[in-house]
C-alpha cells in the first residue's frame, strides 16, 4: 500500500503507531469515573429539601457490590406544584478525564423505563460543587456543574448509555433541571477537556418529572478523543 500504514488499536488501550515523516492520531483510552465491586465509588442519596418537597429516595449497593441502586419516587413539591427530585451525590477527586472529551458513558439499567427525568450531572472549576449543582447558573457564582438528560432501554440487561459532552451545559434551571442555555447555543456553557480535567462531583438524577424511579448503575466513564503520535 505504498507509504500507507493502517494501525489497529484494541478497545480500551492506547498504542502509539509511528513511521518516519506521518503523524497518527489513535483513539485515547477511557477513564473511569465510577466503579463498584471491591473499591466501589461512595454515593449518598439526597432529595428535594425546598417548601416542604415530599420526594423519597435511596442509595444502595447490590448484595455483592457490583453496582448501585437508587431507588425512589419524585413527587410534586406542594406549594410549587411541580415536580420534586431525588438524587445520589459523590464527591471527591475524580481521575483526570480531559484525553477523553468525546462522550460520558454510562452502564445502566432500569426497571423503570418509563420515566422521563433521569439526568447526570458532574462538577467542575467550582468553589463549591454542592453551590453550582443547586444553582445551575441561576445564582451568582453557581455555574461549574454540568448536566444532561439520558434515557434507559427497557430491559433486564445491563445497556451502555452514551451521552456527548456536547448535550451538557452548567446553565440549567433549579426548579426544573431543563437547561436554560444549551452548549449548541453558546460555547461558554460546554464542558471543555480542561474543566474534565478537575470534576470534583457526580451525580445521578430523577427530576422534573413525577413517577416511580429505579435506577441500577455499573460504571460511569469518558470516553472518546484522540491522541497524536
């Protein structure tokens, strides 16, 4: 094939592929933001707190520690008359994500398919996560915390969730979870490869939406970009 060097990289590895005067770019490995089994990544639950919400939830790892379960309910906030949330919260110092800017992804499952309010969200460049992840960009100083909605395929399997990082944005609003501005309008409230650099929270959402929640996790990773070699 001449001067022409297709170079196979497996899934998951990073394998450099050089030949005098060309320049590859192979695809990054995925880094893993959360994990169960023998280490498993600590999560708490936590439900709406303002006028008086009535949402329930729990945290819960399965009996052998290879996923987590946050299982529950939104219901209307009473003086609001809108919906509730529950949610599970980590906090911590998460791996370096930005050679993986392409994709958050997500092995899920769900024995409530049905509802519509799922979302994660994830912190970074923040004084204080918990601040920017009440505010959503709403309240001085409360941007940082990046957040997008995704679906769960019926089924009793565990299924991969992708969700581009393009799909968040850290302008969204507290009462409804909807972003207000959306990365496709303005840059500004994309999560760039610097801010994956330095998450410091991650959370799991039911939110805007009545209805019964359970929701299995495995794992929770970036993934995609490339490498120069």
């Amino acid at each position: 094939f001449g001067s022409r060097l297709i170079c196979c990289v497996p899934s998951g590895f990073l394998k450099s592929c050089k030949m005098r005067g060309l320049t590859f770019a192979v695809a990054a490995a995925d880094v893993q933001l959360v994990s169960f089994g023998a280490s498993p990544t600590k999560f708490v639950e936590l439900t709406d707190p303002v006028m008086g919400g009535k949402s329930t939830g729990t945290w819960s790892l399965s009996s052998d520690k290879s996923f987590g379960v946050m299982d529950g309910e939104v219901v209307d906030v009473p003086s609001l008359k809108a919906p509730g949330f529950i949610k599970a919260v980590s906090d911590g110092d998460f791996p370096d994500a930005s050679s993986a800017a392409g994709e958050l992804v997500l092995e899920v499952r769900s024995s409530t398919p049905e509802y519509k309010g799922f979302r994660v969200s994830f912190a970074s460049g923040t004084a204080s996560p918990s601040y920017a992840c009440g505010g959503g960009g709403s309240l001085p100083l409360s941007r940082g915390c990046f957040k997008a909605k995704f679906d769960v395929p019926a089924g009793s399997g565990f299924t991969t969730v992708r969700i581009p990082f393009t799909s968040f944005s850290d302008k969204w609003s507290p009462a409804t979870g909807e972003q207000t501005t959306t990365c496709a309008e303005d840059k500004d409230v994309c999560p760039t490869a610097e801010k994956l650099k330095g998450i410091k929270r991650v959370e799991l959402w039911a939110e805007g939406a009545d209805g019964k929640v359970h929701l299995e996790v495995r794992s929770i990773s970036a993934s995609g970009g490339s490498v120069v070699v």
